[in-house]
C-alpha cells in the first residue's frame, strides 16, 4: 500500500512539475497585465469615482473585488488551452492511460489551476496597497479568513475550469464559456456591488443570486479584507464555495469520462 501511494505521489508530483514549468515562463507576463488592470481599475474607483458621489472608501471595496477575480480571468484561457487539447493532440489522454487512477490527472489539472489563481490573487494585493495607499487600511484584514478564502476561492476555480471545459462543446463554441457563463456569473455575483444592495433593491434576486458561487467569492473574500459587517458571513463563503467545487468536481468527473472514455 505504502509503495502503491509512493508511486501515485511521483507521477503526481511530476506532472504537476510539468505543468508549473509552462506556468513559470509566462508568470512574469501574468503579472504585467495584472499590475495594469489592477492599477487602473482601483485608480479610477478609488479617486476618480468618489467625485461622482460614490463612498470615499469605495476603491477599496473594489479592490476586495479585484483580488478576489484575479484567478477568474485564468479560467477562460485555460478552458480553451484544455479543450484544445482534447480536440487536437489529446495529451491528456496519454496521462489516463498512465497506471494511476484517473481521478489523479483529474486531480493534477485542479491544483495546477488552484495554483495559478492563488500566485495572482496574492499579488493583487500589495499592487492594490500601493494604489491605493492610505486609502486600503490593512488592519482590518482578518489573516486566517482571507487565507482561507483565498484558497477555497482558487480550489473552486480550479474546479469549475474542468466543469465549463466539460460544458464547452468544442474549440468553435469557445466564446460561449465567456458570455454565457463568466461574465454574468462575474458581473452579478458582486463585482461592483454587495449582497446586501442587491437585497434592499430585490429581496428575490438576491436569493436567486445565492445561487451564484461568484456572490460567496466576492462576499466572503470582502467580509475577511474589510469586516464582516454588510457581507455574508466568511464561514458561510468557505462553507458554500466547498461545496460548490465538490458538485463541480463530481459534474467535470463524469462528463469528462464519458467524453474522453476513460475509466
């Protein structure tokens, strides 16, 4: 048992070396573009805005905003570079045929995913920091629940990537993962705005809008960065955002079983 877990753990270990090799050499870009985005975005929300009327403090409610997308914005190219896979050379089945359960390639993709969303989210926020200086007040961070949803959040990522490739018919349908499922799970799930807005306005919409993982992203990863009052509980996000990357898991498993055909 001990030698078969041994081994289970050096193909692992190894394809999962593979993969943050690619995920290394194009980092250094990663962050380029994430240091522009996040720059501008809580540069003008957090100085320009304000002089329309909006909240003196609402640069950093969309910073909470920013990090907690940061790992979002991975999924649609990593969708495409795995589906493209699985149209074309089908690397990934050499890696099924490997004497490992295929849960364990499965596993592989997740963590590498999780992996990348959590390297950016963490470096959203000293970015944020410098933009916003003052304005970002880091004592209110509560370490142990940012850290968690930092990693729920980026686990959850990793598996609702398998889930939309699973979804995603083929490389001509690609478009659809972005305006059929990101960008209106992004954008109504508290991007710019709270559950508790959202609730005064429409108390339906906003129990609908539970439905949404990204409301629990956005929500729990604010309540950890700028207290707890006028967001959903953390524990609740944590507790959600679990459960939803098992049902995605669970979901991505069987379809992708039945259309790579594997055991």
């Amino acid at each position: 048992m001990n030698k078969t877990l041994s081994f289970y753990w050096l193909v692992f270990k190894n394809l999962l070396a593979e993969e943050l090799v690619i995920f290394r050499e194009t980092f250094s870009d990663k962050i380029i573009n994430l240091g522009i985005w996040v720059s501008i975005t809580a540069g003008i929300f957090g100085y320009i805005m304000p002089e329309f009327g909006l909240s003196a403090d609402y640069g950093s409610f969309q910073l909470a905003g920013l990090i907690a997308s940061a790992g979002l914005f991975e999924i649609f190219p990593s969708v495409m570079t795995l589906l493209s896979d699985i149209d074309g050379d089908r690397i990934i089945s050499y890696q099924l045929t490997l004497p490992v359960p295929s849960w364990l390639i499965l596993m592989k993709k997740i963590v590498y995913y999780a992996i990348n969303a959590l390297s950016l989210a963490i470096c959203v926020t000293p970015i944020g920091k410098i933009v916003l200086w003052n304005q970002f007040d880091l004592t209110k961070i509560r370490i142990i629940p940012f850290i968690l949803m930092l990693i729920v959040t980026s686990i959850f990522y990793g598996t609702f990537t398998l889930w939309l490739t699973a979804r995603a018919k083929n490389m001509a349908t690609i478009g659809n993962v972005w305006m059929r499922f990101l960008f209106p799970m992004w954008f109504l799930g508290g991007f710019q705005f709270s559950w508790a807005v959202l609730y005064k306005i429409s108390p339906i919409l906003a129990y609908l809008n539970l439905l949404n993982p990204l409301t629990y992203v956005m929500e729990g990863t604010r309540a950890a960065l700028l207290g707890q009052q006028d967001f959903i509980s953390v524990w609740i996000c944590i507790l959600a955002l679990s459960i939803f990357s098992i049902l995605s898991g669970w979901y991505a498993t069987v379809k992708l079983k039945q259309r790579l055909d594997f055991v």
